[in-house]
C-alpha cells in the first residue's frame, strides 16, 4: 500500500492556459484568463492506493506533526486495508521520510501495529508512484471548480473514490520491485 500526502488548491494550476491573440487584443476580454492571488484556499489530503484501487482520502487539518500522522494513520490505514482487499499481514506500508513518518514517535506507533513498513533511502528522489495519482486528482478537482474549501473537500473525495482501478494497477505493475 502506498500512502502519501497532498495540496490541492482551490483555485490552483492544474493545467497550463495558453491564449492565441491578435497584435493589440492583449487586455480584450476574451483574451485574458481570470487568476487568484495564492490559489484562493487550499487543502492537504492524506490518501493510499494499491494495485486493486484507492483507498481513504482524508483531509489534514492544519500544519501535520508526529502525533496528527498517527492519528490518520490510525482512522484510514484499517478501513484501507479492508476496502483494498488486502490479505492481513501479508501487505507492505510504503511511506517517504518525512520527519513526521520517522519520528521515534512514529516508529514505536508504527512498532506497536506490527505493519511491515518498506525501507525508504534517504536522499531518494520520490519514486512513489502515488505522485501520479496526485495529478490525476488535481486535474480532476480543477474541472469540477468547487467554490470553497468545503467544496473542494468533498470533490476531491469523489473524484478519488472514482480513480479507475486499472490505472492504479498498472502504476503498481510498472513499479520495480
């Protein structure tokens, strides 16, 4: 199972806009594309994925330390495994080595659940196929254009239950072991 964390803003750059004007239409109307200033609002999400599909997605409150990680952990990682169909014990918790993951805080919660955690190198680029999932969910909210944060919470909780599972099957596959 890979997990990892994400901003979605609310008015964010999805995508890239390019507008073809005439020499001297620059400020027309039709040739200009309404922006925010800093993205209008945003929200960190935590989220896990496996080969069968996706699984929770859960809002992070605030700035996330040590603690805040383990209580996500604690609410989604169960209810993931179960929706994901994954055997128990037999499944590896992929995480990066933010301080957060590798406090000794962490590492003892993470101890006391007996979850077989993938070794992560220092200094690695992020190789974590989750990445490409984060994309594909902040191109998908942008087409939606919610209007608040709250919106944008509950529109990124549908479009990621509506991932395909192909697709999250072949990042998996084209993963190395």
């Amino acid at each position: 199972m890979f997990c990892g964390q994400t901003k979605v803003e609310l008015f964010g750059k999805a995508h890239h806009s390019t507008v073809y004007r005439k020499q001297n239409e620059a400020y027309k109307e039709k040739n200009t594309v309404p922006t925010v200033k800093h993205g209008g609002g945003s929200k960190m999400f935590w989220g896990c994925f496996a080969a069968s599909s996706t699984g929770c997605l859960d809002g992070v409150q605030g700035i996330m330390k040590s603690g805040d990680y383990q209580n996500i952990l604690g609410r989604n990682v169960g209810p993931s495994v179960r929706k994901l169909g994954l055997c128990q014990r037999s499944w590896v918790f992929q995480q990066d080595i933010d301080p957060k993951h590798t406090s000794n805080s962490t590492k003892k919660w993470l101890e006391t659940k007996r979850w077989r955690v993938l070794k992560w190198p220092a200094m690695s680029p992020d190789l974590n196929p989750i990445e490409n999932l984060w994309r594909d969910l902040r191109i998908a909210v942008a087409r939606r254009q919610p209007s608040n944060l709250r919106d944008l919470e509950q529109t990124a909780k549908k479009e990621w239950s509506k991932i395909p599972f192909k697709r999250c099957k072949n990042l998996v596959d084209g993963y190395r072991k």
